[in-house]
C-alpha cells in the first residue's frame, strides 16, 4: 500500500486526529523552540490535520504556513478544520517530500512531526529542505521512530509503508550529507501520558511499569534541528 492510500484511510476514518492528540504531547514543545518571527513562511511536511502550523499562527504570528502531506484526504481535512478559524495565511497542498513544490530559498522555516520516516527517500527529502530554505533557516525535525527507541521497533508491523528507522548518529550525518548544518539534537519526554503505578502492570500493552517510563520519559521524541547555510 502506498503512502497515498495508508493515509487517506486514516484520514476517512478520523484517525488524523488522534494523530494529533498524540503528537501534541511532544510537538508543542518542539514547536515552542522553532525561532519563527511574525511575518515568517513556514512548510509543514507531512502535515496531517494541520494543528502545527494552526499553532505557529496562533503563538508565533506566521505570515504564510503551507502544509504538505501526501495523502489528498488528509489535505482535504486539514484544509476543512483550517477553514473559518481566522487563518488565512495557511494553505495546504498535496505532494511527494522528494519533490517539494517550492521555489528555491523560498521558506523561512521546515517542520514535520512524526512523518519524515515514511519519505521514500529521506536522503533526497533532506536535499529538498534544504533547497527550499533560505539562509539560516531551519529545520526541525521530530520523530519517536528511531533506532535507539526500542519500544518504537515493532511499529512496522502494524503499517504497510515501508519506514526509514534512523539512529540518532545516523540522522546528524544525514542532515550535514545535504548541507544543513546540525544546530542540535536531543529528545523530548512525554510528561503528559499518564503511567499507572506499578501494581498495574502488566497492562494490555505493557509488561512493566519500568518499559513505559522508559518509552515515554526516556526516548519520548527524537528532534534534530538543522540550519541552512
């Protein structure tokens, strides 16, 4: 199954947003560190229901947000939960994270939020943000898919699209092999999923209480945070 096809079922079945409710946990908190001035155009990739860049708009006063994700059905949502709610600025298109429809040096800022792993090629989607980026924008990119975060490991299993799962070292080297310079990497903790006291355990989805602190207070989100020359 394509990308195209997994998300426009997910977004026919209103998964987008428990998507986002999930993310939000981490994404808010990434989002909160992007040095975005008021007036800045920012692209969103793999954008989902849109909330990121509603948010940016919200704190940051954005001038223009475009929201790129692959599957029509998603746009189409996000488009429908954007419509009305006083943001203007911010429009969203449906196309392929190798191939950004944007002009050269024509964005201010990139983020995406547990998406750039579903790229077909995330070496030539690097290339792309950084070519569509002015000087010394930047670019965050956030993900819970990575090699270090075992609890993430089997996620595989329950999708048909193939995933790129990248060690931390790996996604440094990836980001300076594209010519974005790395400004920082670090994880973010999920402080807001709540984790039972130990007499709860095993749950349904937990054997041990000490695996679910670890997945979500230790791993939580991977953020690497590149700069374009």
């Amino acid at each position: 199954m394509s990308v195209r096809e997994e998300f426009d079922a997910w977004a026919a079945d209103g998964r987008d947003k428990g998507m986002e409710e999930r993310h939000w946990h981490t994404a808010k908190h990434a989002l909160a560190r992007m040095p975005v001035e008021a007036g800045d155009t920012v692209l969103d990739l793999g954008t989902g229901s849109g909330y990121a860049l509603r948010a940016l708009a919200d704190t940051k006063g954005i001038g223009r947000g475009y929201g790129l994700d692959g599957a029509p059905e998603m746009a189409r949502n996000a488009r429908e939960y954007t419509t009305g709610s006083d943001h203007d600025g911010i429009g969203f298109v449906v196309g392929d994270f190798g191939a950004l429809p944007f002009a050269d040096d024509a964005v201010d800022h990139v983020f995406t939020m547990e998406a750039f792993y579903y790229s077909d090629d995330p070496h030539e989607t690097l290339r792309e943000v950084a070519r569509v980026l002015r000087p010394g924008g930047t670019f965050y990119c956030a993900v819970n898919y990575y090699e270090e975060n075992v609890h993430s490991h089997d996620w595989q299993e329950n999708i048909s699209v193939e995933m790129t799962r990248w060690s931390a070292p790996e996604y440094r080297e990836a980001f300076r092999d594209a010519g974005l310079r790395v400004a920082g990497q670090d994880t973010i903790a999920d402080e807001d999923i709540e984790i039972p006291p130990a007499a709860a355990f095993p749950t349904d989805s937990w054997e041990t209480r000490e695996a679910m602190v670890e997945r979500y207070r230790t791993y939580g989100t991977l953020l690497t945070v590149g700069v374009a020359p």
